[in-house]
C-alpha cells in the first residue's frame, strides 16, 4: 500500500457519518441499488440497511463502481428488526413519500442522526414503515410526473444532509471509534491479507503512519 493510498483510506473513514444512513424498503432493481450505495459512499455513509426477501443485496454491476466495498448493507427480513436497531441509534426516521403531513425535504435538520426510508420501485413505502417512521419528506415537483426514480430521490435528499453536515463541520470530526477505524484502516488497505487473520482469529498487526506493517501482536 503506498502512502498515498493510507492517507486516503485514513481520510475516507475519519470522514464517515456514523449517525446518517438508508434504510430501503424492499427496493429490488439492482441498478437502484447499486445507485444508492453509489451515493451513500459519496456522502460518507458508514452503513446502510435493507428490508429484502432477497439472499444478498447484488451490487456488482457497473453502476456500484466498487462501492460494496466501503458501504457496508445491513439487510433484515422485516421492517420491525430495522427499525429496533435505528431507534437503538436515537435516529430521526423520514420516510420519502408524498402524503398532506409531508415536508420540503430541505427544511429537516439533517445534523440531527436520520435515517431515511426509501421505498420499493414500483409499491413504494409501506404503510407500517410509514406508521412507525416520525414524519414523510418529499422533492417538489412541477411537472406531469409526481415521483422520480429511487436513486434519485435518495442522491437529491442525501446530498443536502451533506451540504448540512459540511456547514455545520461535521465532517471535521471523526466519529468512528478508535477499534472500528484501525480495523478498517488495515481491511480496506491490505484486502489480501485481512482474511487470512480473520480466518486465522488473529488481531491486525499494527501499521505505521505510512501505512507499512511494523509488526504484529503476540
């Protein structure tokens, strides 16, 4: 690993927003998927969720560009166990749908912990998601067509908790725990060599501030 690629991989984690996620409901179009997990890399999100029946949330295809491997996708089989582990967090929960109690989905606090509920393509937002979730947030539309793509919408809504989050100076701070992040410092620099001690059960060997192995623990 050069020191261009620790330093960058240092800088990706120190950035990343513990408190800020997705949580789909059932969205199923892999291309959508791999959209959002796009996004959720782009804006720094740790760890995202999914209510699926599928075996494996699939995000190979182009579009994902790689971002399986930095997004990690938390996947349940039912929005209850979902939306435990949110509320464990203290997230405010806002779902993406379009009802009277809707808001300008600009005029939320996104430095608050959010979680944000994006629907299946074509069914949308369950009724239960919206009975559990705190409040719906909408994009204002002016044309003959009042929805827009998934991924869209979660890019769109994304993008201003990161313009809120940027301003408030949230990305200043390192919010991962010291274990989490050396952890992922050593997993994501040396992909080859994390599985042979996680197979083996043995701890990372610590690293330099270049990012060389300088030795490991006894």
């Amino acid at each position: 690993m050069t020191p261009e690629r620790f330093e960058k991989i240092s800088t990706v984690l120190s950035r990343r927003q513990m408190d800020l996620t997705v949580l789909m409901e059932h969205v199923s179009t892999p291309h959508n998927l791999a959209a959002i997990a796009r996004t959720c890399d782009a804006v720094g999100i740790f760890e995202a969720h999914a209510v699926t029946d599928l075996q494996q949330i699939e995000l190979k295809q182009r579009a994902a560009s790689g971002s399986r491997k930095w997004v990690q996708v938390r996947t349940y089989e039912s929005l209850e166990p979902a939306f435990a582990v949110l509320r464990q967090q203290n997230m405010q929960i806002l779902c993406a749908h379009f009802d009277q109690n809707a808001v300008d989905f600009r005029d939320v606090d996104y430095t608050k912990p959010t979680a944000i509920v994006l629907g299946a393509e074509l069914t949308g937002i369950s009724d239960e998601a919206l009975s559990k979730a705190d409040g719906s947030i909408i994009v204002p539309m002016f044309g003959m067509i009042q929805s827009l793509n998934v991924s869209v919408a979660s890019a769109l809504i994304l993008y201003e908790a990161q313009r809120q989050r940027m301003e408030a100076g949230l990305y200043d701070i390192r919010h991962m725990n010291d274990q989490t992040f050396e952890n992922l410092l050593f997993e994501w620099g040396y992909p080859r060599l994390a599985p042979y001690y996680k197979k083996k059960k043995r701890v990372y060997p610590m690293m330099d501030v270049k990012g060389n192995i300088r030795y490991e623990h006894e």
